[in-house]
C-alpha cells in the first residue's frame, strides 16, 4: 500500500512538473498541441497538458549579432576589410518559430552578405565619409528579409574599416598636401590683405605730406629703441622745409 502511494506521488510531482511552465518578463512562450500552434502564453506561471503541449520561449529583448570582418572589393578597386553589428528584437513570436529556424542565424548570414554586397557598390571616399547612410541602407535590405519572420533589425552600423597599408600612406600624404595647401593659401589671402592696406594706408599719406613727415618720425623713434649703438640717417629737405616753412 505505501509502495502505491509513493508512486502516485511521484506520478503527480512529474505531471505537475511537466504541466506547470515559467515564463519570464523578457520572453513568450509559443506553444504546440500535437505539432501544431495554439497560442503565445504570456509571462508569468502558465499551465500545459503535459506531453501533448510543448512550449518554444522566444527572447523578446533587443539581440546584437556581431558581422565579423569581411573583405570588400569597392567600387573603385580598393580592398579592404570591414566589419558590423547588427542590432534586431523579435516581434512576433510564433512567426519567428514558424517561418525560420533559427532566426539569429539567419540574420547573421544575410547580414554578411548584404554589407559585401552593398558596400562593393560604392567607392572608398563614400565608405568613409557617408557610413550613416550606408548603415540605413543595409539596414533596410535585411529589414525587409526579416520582416516575414516577425524579427526587426532596428539598427546596423559598421564599426571598422581597415585599409591597405600603402592605402593608408597615401592617404596620409594626401592629407598633408591638403593642409600645406590650406596654409599657402591662408599665407597669400594674409599678404594680400596686407598690400591692400599698405595701398589704403599709401594713398592717405600721399593726400597728406605731414602725414608722411609724421611717420617718418615715428620711424626713427622705433629705430631709436634698438640697441645699436649709432644710427645714421638722412634727413630729407622736405621735413626741414615742413618746420621752417613761413606764411
């Protein structure tokens, strides 16, 4: 007798087991009776027919899905090797189940080769300068994939280019003569400024004769604070004759 109820126990502890599911905040639970889909249970402590209900939990938090490092041949004939992440949430359960097999996996295939693919479209100088709109781009093909199997892929972005070694010393020289260039040309707006007030300042003198007397003087005041020891100097009539002029 207590040999039966022992084993009654046991019977229901494992129905019990077997019919009482988890399911957490961050998932839901796709279940089957008999191979086919009856519903989506929500979080919480849910109730199964044991061995004729089976239960799929879905995470239906944001998942990132690391690109590694592909090589891509650009447009203009540049090699280099690229790599992404990927950033999708799950939201439609029972699709993600049903229409895929594992749909991390997928996404992860197709992401490798739409970033080869699109990013072979375009030159180098675009790769480098418009990788936001590269990143939408991308995004969008293998959003519109995805999209059937009830995942959205919210984000791509492309986190390294690494370029050629002689590619990366040529740009390095192309930067530096941009930047001799940059500064020749701030150098020559700076000395033609300069003459123009030089003209300006030229005309005003030659409109006025004292003001050029006057500037003289300032000259000789200027040399007069260098330490030289003796500073000879002609004295044109002009200045003479601007002091001793009579009326």
């Amino acid at each position: 007798m207590g040999i039966a109820i022992g084993i009654i126990v046991i019977a229901i502890a494992v129905l019990l087991s077997a019919s009482i599911k988890i399911v957490q905040q961050y998932e839901l639970g796709v279940v089957f009776r008999l191979g086919r889909l009856v519903g989506i249970k929500q979080p919480g402590i849910r109730f199964i027919i044991p061995f004729i209900d089976r239960i799929r939990k879905v995470d239906t938090r944001v998942v990132t899905i690391d690109v590694p490092t592909q090589e891509v041949l650009t447009r203009d004939n540049v090699t280099t090797r690229v790599n992404a992440v990927v950033f999708l949430r799950v939201m439609e359960a029972e699709r993600a189940v049903i229409e895929v097999f594992d749909y991390k996996l997928a996404t992860y295939q197709m992401a490798q080769t739409t970033l080869r693919s699109v990013l072979g479209q375009h030159d180098l100088d675009q790769l480098l300068q418009e990788r936001d709109r590269l990143n939408e781009m991308i995004r969008k093909i293998i959003d519109e994939v995805t999209d059937p199997w009830g995942v959205k892929v919210s984000a791509v972005e492309i986190k390294d280019v690494e370029l050629p070694d002689s590619m990366q010393r040529s740009m390095a020289a192309q930067a530096e003569a941009e930047r001799t260039k940059r500064a020749k040309i701030i150098h020559a707006d700076g000395e033609y400024q300069a003459a123009a007030k030089l003209l300006d300042a030229a005309k005003l003198i030659s409109q006025e004769p004292a003001a050029l007397q006057l500037r003289y003087l300032q000259t000789l005041t200027d040399i007069s604070e260098e330490k030289a020891s003796t500073v000879i100097f002609p004295l044109p009539m002009d200045l003479i004759q601007a002091f001793t002029h009579k009326k």
